[in-house]
C-alpha cells in the first residue's frame, strides 16, 4: 500500500529503484514485468466482477452472510481497475508523472481499500463465527438486511478513519513534505510509531481475531461432533424393548438434522480456516517489513524484498474470488450460470424428470381408473397423430 520505487542512497535522498545510475531496467525484464502486472489487473478485475454479476444473475446469494462476499469483491475490484494500473507506470520507470493531486488521490484509495479488505474479512469470519457458535439466534436476525448493511458501511468507515486523515493532513500538520519531485508515496512513510500503531488495528488485531473465530468453531464442532457420537452410540446400545417404534421415528429426523448443521458447519470451518491462512501469507510479509523498515529509514531492508511483499497484497485481491467457489457450493452454482448460460442445471434437469414422471404416472392412473377419462385420452392421441400426418 503507497509503496514507492525509491531507496535510500548515501546521501539520504531518495532515488529511483530503477537503478542506481538512473538507467532504466533492461527491454525484456520491463516486457517480463509488464505482462505479469497486466495478467494481475486482468485476474483481479475479472475474478471479482464475476462475484458482483453472481449476486445480480442469482437471487439465492443474497443473504447476509453474503452479503459481507460482496463487500470483499467491491474493494478487490476497485484494487483491480484503481490501484495496480495507476502504479504500473510508476513502478517501471521509477518516476510518479500524474501530479501531488492525483499521488494523494492513489494513496488515499490504496490504503482504503486494502484496509477494508482486510476488515471484510474480519467481518466475515466474525459471521461464520456467530452462524456455528450462536445457531439459534443468527438464524432469527439473518433475514434483517439493514444490519448487514450498517456492517459492510461501518467497514468502509474505520478502514477510511485509519489511513485517509493522516494522508490528508499530515502535511499541513508538520508544516512541510519530505516526498521529492516525482515520487510518491505518504509522508508517514518512515514514522515507524505511526506505521506500528497502524498495523495493530490494520494487521495484528484482525489476524489475532479470526485466528480466535477459527479456533471458536472447531473447538465448537469438536465438541457436537463428539456428543454427537456419544448419543450415536448410546441409542445403537440401548435394547430395542426400550424405545418404542414412535420415539425411534421421532428421533431419527432429529439426528439428520443435527448430522447435516455439524457437515455443514464444518465447510464453513474449512473455508474460513483456507481464508485466513490465505489472509496471513499475504499481510504478514508485508507489515513485518514496513516497521521495520521504517524504523531503520529504509536502510536495511533491500527494495526488492519490500517490492515483493507489497505485491503480495494485491495477490490476495486476486486470491479471493477462487475461494468462492472452492468453498461454497451455492457460488459454483451462480458461476456456472454465468458462464455456461445455456448449460442446464442439475436441478432443472432433475425438475424437468420429475414432472414427466409426474405426467406419465397421472396418465396411467386415468387409463386404469377412470375408462371415460381414458377414452378421452385415447381420442386426443388419435388427434395429435393426425396432425403429425
């Protein structure tokens, strides 16, 4: 986020990145790279469009835990079409050409939108938490909209309030710049204490709290999963004298209703648990290195390694839409109607089976049981046979 192309030389002053006599990198290494930043833009933008045509193509997606999906794949996308085109040209050649208006304009919505990835992600975690842990009174508020709503505006907000000020105003504050003509990035840079107060709530406390929400679920589906067992086993050993033939059919439903909520909420566990490893490899890298590169003024952490950390953030905006339909089965669904419109369903050719076995069956049951209605039928198969000829 609001990464430079500039190291420190000697003197303290920063250069571009591009080499340290100021030619530019080598033709085919610009082509390399070039091709590689495009392909991401591509796969951002595409991948997350996908998710936001989803929710317009079905209607069955629009609950509120999906709702927070939609959240995730808004600030991915705008990463996409905003953020990575407008720094390519600023990373390959080392200079920042569009103007200080447009530099505040690209920080601001960098830092926001990376930040409000990171808080959707926390909010869906938070979700799924309240979904396995909380069954009784989720289900209850999972028809009101209007608090997912507040939720998914409350993200954009903090992730707004943790960045968008201090790039605004920092200038006006301290009383002059130190970004060099033809660079940019924020002036809080190097201020390692800022950098650490801002990582806390941008990158530790969300890494700490789905890390804690992950944990609540599978201690949770540990826990039915073994009274589940545990009645299994104890129904199974009991004599068959002792439970009558209506108890028995009572119970049965019940046990497939407690067995398909624990296999259900153990895709929710495997989903959330790829997330936020996911959500670690990408963040992790990048927040160790910028404390502590500001803490030392860029002098010891090479720019290349940075670079690479910096890149891995919006490898995550990339990431994210593959985990829809890896993980949910109802966006595989939305995605193959997108994708294969004229493709039919497994449920409609089933439904279409269905009510001709439905129409085959009231046929034959008219013939055996009503000989007027079977005349009828007789004479309209006469019919039709005689305008086939």
């Amino acid at each position: 986020m609001g990464a430079h192309n500039g190291e420190f030389n000697s003197s303290g002053n920063l250069t571009p990145a591009v080499s340290e006599a100021g030619t530019v990198l080598p033709g085919y290494l610009l082509v390399i790279l070039s091709v590689l930043m495009v392909t991401l833009v591509v796969v951002v933008v595409a991948g997350n469009a996908l998710v936001i045509m989803a929710f317009i193509v079905d209607k069955t997606l629009r609950n509120q835990n999906n709702f927070f999906f939609l959240n995730l794949a808004i600030s991915d996308f705008l990463v996409g079409a905003f953020c990575i085109p407008v720094y390519i040209p600023y990373n390959l050649t080392g200079r920042w050409m569009l103007g200080k208006g447009l530099c505040k304009v690209w920080l601001v919505m960098d830092y926001l939108l990376c930040t409000a990835s990171v808080f959707n992600i926390v909010l869906i975690s938070y979700d799924r938490f309240l979904s396995v842990t909380r069954a009784v009174k989720y289900r209850a508020q999972r028809n009101r909209t209007h608090q997912a709503v507040f939720k998914m505006v409350l993200v954009w907000v903090l992730a707004f309030l943790l960045y968008g000020p201090a790039i605004i105003f920092w200038e006006a504050i301290v009383g002059q710049s130190i970004i060099p003509a033809h660079e940019c990035y924020a002036e809080f840079y190097f201020t390692w204490y800022f950098l650490l107060s801002a990582s806390t709530f941008e990158f530790f406390t969300p890494f700490v709290s789905v890390a804690f929400f992950n944990l609540s679920i599978y201690l949770n589906i540990h826990q039915r999963n073994k009274m589940l067992f545990i009645k299994t086993r104890k129904v199974s050993s009991s004599e068959p004298t002792a439970i009558s033939p209506h108890t028995a059919s009572c119970m049965a439903p019940r046990r497939t209703t407690h067995a398909l909520r624990l296999s259900r909420d153990k895709k929710i566990a495997k989903s959330l648990a790829i997330m936020v490893c996911i959500f670690g490899i990408c963040w992790a890298p990048y927040t160790l290195l910028m404390i502590i590169r500001a803490a030392c003024s860029g002098e010891c952490v090479p720019d290349p390694w940075y670079e690479i950390t910096f890149w891995l953030l919006w490898l995550n905006s990339a990431i994210n839409p593959f985990l829809y339909p890896l993980c949910h089965s109802s966006f595989r669904r939305a995605f193959s109607k997108i994708l294969c419109p004229k493709r039919p369903s497994m449920h409609s050719v089933a439904l279409t089976c269905l009510i001709n076995a439905v129409g085959r069956t009231l046929k034959i049951h008219l013939l055996f049981f009503h000989p007027l209605s079977s005349i009828l039928l007789i004479q309209q198969g006469h019919r039709g046979a005689d305008i086939v000829q």
